[in-house]
RNA sequence: UCCCCGAUAGCUCAAUUGGUAGAGCGAGCGGCUGUUAACCGCUAGGUUGCUGGUUCGAGUCCAGCUCGGGGAGCCA
C-alpha cells in the first residue's frame, strides 16, 4: 500500500497544522452541501474519531463518485490538514484527491450511520468491527492483551504455551469436547484415536503449567479454553480466553496478592490507555465505569471467608432465594449482594468447603476446606477463581480417589509431589469477564471478535 | 438444560376489543455555500420467523418448531 500513508491518530494528533497527509480508511457518514462542498467522515480504526474529509467540487470525481459515497466505501484522501474552522473536530483534510478503493452498495451494507442493536450486529460479526463500539473494544482488548504480558513478564514469570489438545480431565471445571480426526482411510476403523487415547480440547492449562512452576518458579500461560456446557448466558462462551499464573512456593495469601494487584495494574494501564475509548464507553455503556475501575484500582480489596460470608449473608435482612447454607456453593444473588451491596466492590472469599471444589485443592488445617479463592466484582462476579493447591502426595491421591478419578492416570502429575513437592498456588481469569467489567458491556460476546455458543459458530 | 419474554420494511419500532400494515432512520432523486446521528421535500421498499389449527376474516387467538434476549444452573 501507499508508503506515505498516515493513520487518522496521528493525523487528528501529532501532525503539525498545514502538512500535506495521504489517509485511508472506511467512509462512516457523508454530508453534501450541493452548492459548494461535501464533508466525508472517514475511520481507519486507529482511533474512535472520525477524520473530517472536506471535499469540494473542484475535484475531478465530484460529481462522478464524492456526492455519491455512502457509509462503508473505501478511499483515500490526499491533501492539507487545517485548522477546522467549525466545532466537533480540532482539524479536518482539505482533499486535493479522493479516491474511491471499493464502493460499498449503501443500500445493502447492513452498518447504517445510526444506532443498531447489539443483536443485530452479533449477526454481522465481520462487519461490527467498522462500528465505534466494536472498534474500542478491540483496540482495549489488544491493549489488556498487552498489559497481561507486561504485568507477568515484569514480575519475573516465565510464559508456558500449555497445549490445547489434552487428555486431562481438569475436573470440576465443565464438560469437554471431544476431538476425533476427520481423515480416516477407506476401511479404517471409525473409533480410531488419532493419539492413541481419548483427547480434548483444554478446559484449563492449570494442571501442564503446575509442572512448569515446579521447575521455574513463577510461570504464566494465556491462550484459548473450551468449555462444551451448554450454558446460554451472557457471561459464558464455549471458547473464552484465560489467563493462568502459577507460582512455586507461594500459598493462598500470596496467590490472592498477586490476583489483587494483576487486577488493578490492568484497570489502571487500561485508563490511561486507552483514554479516548474508555470515555466513549463511559459515555455510551456506562455513566459510572471510569469511577468504578478507578476506584477499584485504588481501593484494597476485601477479603472475606467462605464461612463468614455465609454468616453475613444469613444475617442479611432480605429475601433470598437460596437460603445461604454452609456447604453450598455461593448463588449469583449471594455474590451480587456481597460485591454490590456489603462490599460494594471486589471481594475476594477464601476458603471453601472441600466438597464443593476440585481435588487439587489444598485441604486447609480443619480438614472440611479448602484454600480456595474467588475474586468477585459487581455486575459480573466471579471473575478469577484460584487455589493452592494440594502438595501432599498421599492427601492428594486420597483426593483422588474421593472425587471418583484413577492417580495412575495422573501418575506424572502426582510425580511432582513425589519429586520436591512444594507449597504452590495459582490462578485462572477469564479475559472476556475482565473486558466485561472493564467496557461495561453486558454481554460476553460482544467482547470477544467471533464469539462460540451452543448453536452459534458461524463466522 | 429449566423458567420467563420476544420475532412486523435494510435497521429501530408502531398497529385500539381479531376487520386485507405505518413511522423514524437508512437508500434513491431534488433543494440548501461549513456541516457534526445536519436539515427540508418527493420516491421506492413488507407471503408480519416457519408449519399447522380456530374463524366469514389472523400481525393480532391456539399448538408445535426454529432463532434471539433476560433470569437460573454450570463456571472463567
């Protein structure tokens, strides 16, 4: 493409008043004064704004193409960037040439210049991106991406590409789908296992990267996770991305630190960041959300144990429809009223009844818990679940044997606990949740480009 | 998977007690010498999600199905 080309960023910022700019991008709204002149927005996804294009009707293609763009084409401008004499723009391109790329049937293209809905635009996920909503939240979710790497890397955490295919089952953490290879020969035997044995696709990296923070110390991995249940939420997606620290010779209070402070450098990073997209967001999802995170970023979070929040919660003067009960899982109502009510803010509850939690999980000194955690926020709740986990051989294979799974099919996970076993911690945040939170947007496929629910997979 | 709600023009929505569908935006054309989701006028655009039923007559009532949204469960 043209070398020289200037994206719209830099051209509304720090270009001087006066340069000569080429720009490319998509044309969102046209405004035609027939007389004179007409005035073209044009976004590269740069940035949220628009750059003013002003094009009059000394251009050769004037009465050909400019008065007859509409939303959706692609040109390029070339000319002087002004002072905007007019409000809503600091500058504007005077073009001396704008050309048309590819022309876009304004009376076809879905994305009109006015509000759509949601929904809608789940049924145009190629083309929502052209949208300012869908442009800010890719633009924030690369950002957070970034960050997540950042925050790691500078703490000393080595980076551990676990593999998507497993043959583990992470139990308690859902169902999982099921790989077969779609390549068979003529005749061959269609239960064949391609590996030799039943694999998945991963529900969690946890159990690989436990190996790898048992040989390096702090380790990270981050990358896409399957979950086959048929959940129909907005909080919940078949593929999903997460983000899985574990640390050696760490405990809970330590794994709950680090959950802590991971979170408020991302709310933080991601405010002055992305400035302009956080406003838009602010502005149009959420009145609230800049205050909310940056509250959250300064604020200590509470920490608060499972057995004592569900005496909190029993003490509640309201209505529930589960009643709180010691060694039942927390209900969306008891979060919500802990994070939103109570606490009005992240709360992070510890300690829960080993019954309900997965067997990796350490058996705290009572031996009824577990040293569990969950980090909760408003409107989302659970955001991050973690644990120490069990690094005793002999308890862990009891665990084992408890939950109904065979120890010699996780004979090299127990090697670790043979071998220098250690006290280590760790845990998982779901990136969609965090964006959930971060953009105010209610529904998790609208932060994620192609999202992946049951009966929905068409892009 | 369970419980509610919904599906009408390209989009967002209207349509009294069942009486053969309207508006705004968008699009096309015209007007307006700087506009900001511009504005004004005209035009085009619909087998009311699908299948069946009740009725003289169904967008409207009933049943099933499909898809979507919200709540719950599962979890991140």
């Amino acid at each position: 493409m043209t070398p020289e080309r200037t994206v719209i960023r830099d051209a509304l910022t720090d270009v001087p008043a006066g340069t000569v700019v080429t720009v490319a991008g998509w044309v969102r709204t046209v405004r035609t004064s027939k007389g004179g002149f007409s005035f073209v927005q044009v976004n590269d996804g740069s940035c949220l704004a628009n750059l003013q294009v002003v094009a009059d009707k000394e251009l050769p293609n004037y009465d050909s193409e400019v008065v007859h763009l509409t939303a959706g084409t692609s040109v390029t401008a070339t000319g002087k960037l002004v002072e905007s004499p007019a409000k809503g723009q600091s500058v504007e391109l005077h073009a001396e040439d704008l050309a048309v790329v590819g022309p876009a049937d304004g009376e076809a293209y879905p994305i009109q210049p006015k509000r759509h809905s949601f929904e809608f635009l789940r049924s145009q996920a190629h083309l929502r991106p052209r949208t300012n909503t869908f442009g800010a939240v890719a633009r924030v979710r690369s950002e957070v991406s970034g960050m997540i790497h950042e925050f790691f890397r500078s703490r000393g955490f080595v980076q551990v590409h676990t593999p998507i295919i497993t043959a583990s089952d992470c139990e308690g953490a859902g169902a999982l789908f099921r790989l077969a290879a779609d390549n068979r020969e003529e005749g061959e035997d269609a239960e064949r296992e391609f590996f030799g044995r039943p694999t998945y696709l991963t529900v969690s990296g946890q159990l690989e990267a436990e190996t790898y923070a048992c040989a390096l110390g702090k380790v990270y991995t981050f990358g896409p996770t399957f979950r086959a249940e048929n959940s129909n939420t907005p909080r919940h997606l078949a593929e999903f991305w997460m983000v899985e620290p574990e640390m050696a010779f760490c405990d809970l209070a330590g794994d709950a630190d680090l959950a802590e402070d991971f979170l408020k450098f991302i709310f933080a990073g991601v405010l002055e960041r992305c400035r302009e997209d956080m406003e838009f967001f602010n502005t149009r999802i959420d009145k609230t959300l800049i205050e909310t995170l940056t509250h959250v970023a300064e604020t200590p979070f509470f920490r608060v144990g499972y057995t004592e929040a569900v005496e909190i919660l029993s003490a509640a003067d309201r209505k529930w429809e589960y009643p709180p009960r010691w060694g039942a899982d927390l209900q969306t109502e008891h979060e919500r009223y802990l994070t939103e009510e109570k606490f009005s803010g992240p709360v992070v509850v510890t300690d829960y009844p080993a019954e309900i939690k997965p067997f990796y999980m350490r058996i705290n000194d009572d031996k009824r818990t577990v040293a569990a955690m969950d980090v909760l926020v408003p409107r989302i709740g659970e955001i991050i679940g973690g644990s120490q986990r069990e690094e005793r051989p002999e308890v862990l294979t009891e665990r084992m044997s408890q939950a109904g799974l065979n120890p010699d099919e996780y004979w090299w996970y127990l090697d670790l606990r043979r071998y220098g076993t250690v006290p280590h911690a760790g845990f998982g945040l779901g990136l969609e949740r965090c964006l959930q939170f971060i953009t105010g947007l209610g529904n998790i496929r609208d932060v994620i480009p192609f999202p992946r629910t049951p009966r929905s997979a068409e892009f």
